[in-house]
C-alpha cells in the first residue's frame, strides 16, 4: 500500500540519542516531532479518536519531545477552517486527551501557537464575521489573497495598538488553556509568512507606527507577546519558532539585505531576557535546504536550539548537525508516514514515504494508518 525511500545511514551511537535537557523536561534523545498542519478539526475540535491515536503513535518512543500541529487561540486569529482551537471547553477536553496520551507514552508536549494573519481566507472570515487582519493594510501577499479579499468584501486590515493588544491577551489566555489542559509548553509561531512573521518582514510590514519601519519596531509584536507568555506561565514552558531564510508564504527570506540583522535583534532580544533569568525552553529554526545561514543563531542564542527542514533523507546532515551540544533536531513530514521514526532514524531503516494530498484532508487515511516497521 505505501512506498518505501531508503534511509541508509544509522545515527544510533551519534549525539542524537544523547539525552537533554529541555525547560524543565529531561528528553531520552534529540528527534523531535515538528508541528505539522492536518486540519482534522471540524469546529476548531480535533477529533478525540484519531487525534490520540495519532499523537499516541508518535510519541511512542519514550522520551519524545512533540510540537503539535498549529492551534488557533481564538477565532479572530484563524481564516482556516477545521484548524484546531484553544477557547472553547470541548476544544481543550479534545487537546487535554492528546496531551494524556503522550504523556502516558512518557513523552512530552509544547502546542503550537498559531494565528494566520494575511496567510487567511479573506472569505472564511467574512463568513464568520470576523476581519482580514494583517500588519499593514491592502498589502496582500499574493494576487490571488487580493482577488478573495475583494470578492467578500473583506479587505486586509492592519492591526491597530489597541487590536494587537487583543492578540497578545489571547495568546496569554491560549497558554494558560494549554498548561491547565496538561501541556508542557507552547511554541509561539513567528515562522513560514504567518501573523507575527508578516510583522518582522519589511515586505508585508509597511507600518509607521512603533510595530513598523525600524527592525527593533518590526520585532516589537513577537516579544511583546513572548513577554507576555513567559509572564503568564514561565520563560521554561516557552518556544519560539522562526524562518530567517525562507521565503514561505512570501516573505523576503535571503532577498532582503535587511534579514540577518533583524533575526539577530530578535533573538539576541531573546538572549538579553534569557540572561536576566528569563531562558526560553527553545528557539526553533526552520532551515533552508542546503544552506547553512542560520549558524549565526549559536553567536548570538546560548541555549537549546532546534533545527528542522528535509532532515529525514539527509542523515549526513543531521549527524553534523548534533554534534553542536545545544541542538535538537526536528523532523516533519516523514514524522507523518512514519509513526515509529525515532527508531527508523536510529537504526537506518527505511522510510515510509509520505502521501502529500492527505496531508490536510478529512478522514483516518494517511493520518492514523501508517505502520510501525516491520523487523
């Protein structure tokens, strides 16, 4: 039924299967499941049969740190239909059932914060009654966002100072559902062109305000909201998840000049709170294919750092990877076709190949029906 891709080089005995310590967790090894979108929630509720299953079957080898799909903290913060939510009672008892699962594999679990910003359907949220929130106002990301936003009549709208204050109290509240629910931390999306990325990135950040223009303003949104999270529930239960380089969702990446030098503001902000007592669990890189431009972090971050991008078929560059004693390796889609890949990776075994249209489509196929290797 499902095709196979060779692994072909074993990592067992390497820095990988190293144990660490994360925040306040101690992980049996350094493979992390990367948050991964599926889009099995219908009403922002995950579905309680497939979404434990799923998780329990990831987080089957003990140890195992997993980052959750994104999850949205209300629904001003959405434009996705059937992404799971954080606000309602019968979104978090669905995610409090995730979270036991994992836990009873002896796996840990951060839940990605997430909220879309320009990267929504225009159409979605006018269905909803809800606005087409942006950083800067009618500065859409692709022609085709344009043409949606003005079939509904929802045109892009940059958010006020008294709207992202709003933002930042439903990421608070978002936290703290998850920490009561069971969760060990949350990850804080600033990556791959969504919400907090729209604001770091001169492309889609065309504000003259004190959240645009200078690359400290530009970071203002992100570490008012990191602040504000660690205050909540501790600088330990606390990611971040960033894409310096890529291009996602049509941001600047490598084109802009200004890039490197906004990345290192951000994370040495990051790196000052840190040193005042404020460390975050993790700052979590999602890499280029082939590039080694997000290096500068170690100079600058001195604690835990994942890094994540095409790892799974690449081991020569994961080996190398993990020899820096301060790194994690996140793996994403292989995570998916394979449930077992912690030891896949171990042992060299092959990979399940992964089916990319039921990624984010409805249904048990391709989310919960993938296997365990044969031995």
């Amino acid at each position: 039924m499902w095709s196979s891709v060779a692994n072909g080089r074993p990592l067992a005995g390497t820095q990988l299967f190293n144990p660490i310590e994360v925040g306040e967790l101690r992980l049996k090894h350094r493979l992390v499941m990367a948050p991964l979108t599926r889009l099995r929630a219908p009403g922002g509720v995950l579905h309680q049969d497939w979404a434990t299953q799923y998780y329990s079957q990831r987080s089957q080898r003990p140890g195992t740190l997993i980052i959750t799909e994104g999850a949205v903290p209300a629904p001003q913060f959405g434009g996705i239909d059937n992404a799971p939510g954080l606000w309602l009672p019968e979104q978090l008892a669905a995610w409090k059932q995730v979270f036991h699962c994992i836990h009873a594999n002896q796996s840990y679990v951060f839940v990605q914060l997430w909220s879309a910003g320009a990267q929504g359907d225009p159409a979605t949220l006018a269905r909803d009654g809800l606005r087409y929130d942006a950083a800067s106002d009618n500065l859409y990301l692709t022609p085709e966002l344009e043409v949606k936003a003005i079939k509904a009549r929802n045109y892009q709208h940059g958010l006020t100072v008294n709207e992202i204050e709003e933002y930042v109290r439903g990421f608070v509240r978002a936290s703290k559902n998850c920490i009561e629910a069971g969760a060990d931390g949350v990850e804080i999306h600033c990556a791959n062109g969504y919400l907090l990325n729209q604001f770091l990135d001169p492309f889609s950040n065309k504000r003259t305000d004190d959240y645009g223009g200078s690359i400290s303003n530009r970071a203002r949104f992100a570490l008012r909201i990191v602040d504000a999270i660690v205050g909540a529930i501790g600088a330990s239960k606390v990611g971040v998840r960033l894409s310096p380089f890529s291009s996602f969702g049509a941001m600047s990446g490598a084109r802009d000049p200004s890039t490197l030098a906004q990345y290192a503001y951000l994370i040495g902000e990051l790196e000052r709170r840190a040193q005042h007592g404020q460390r975050l669990a993790y700052i979590h890189l999602v890499d280029p294919h082939g590039r080694d431009a997000n290096e500068f972090v170690y100079s600058v971050w001195k604690g835990i750092v994942i890094r994540t991008g095409g790892l799974a078929t690449r081991p020569q560059v994961a080996e190398e990877l993990v020899k820096n004693d301060r790194t994690l390796l996140g793996y994403g889609r292989y995570f998916i076709s394979n449930p077992d890949l912690v030891v896949r990776v171990e042992y060299g075994l092959p990979l399940t190949q992964y089916d990319a249209d039921t990624f984010c489509s409805w249904g048990p196929h391709g989310y919960i029906d993938y296997p365990n290797y044969k031995m």
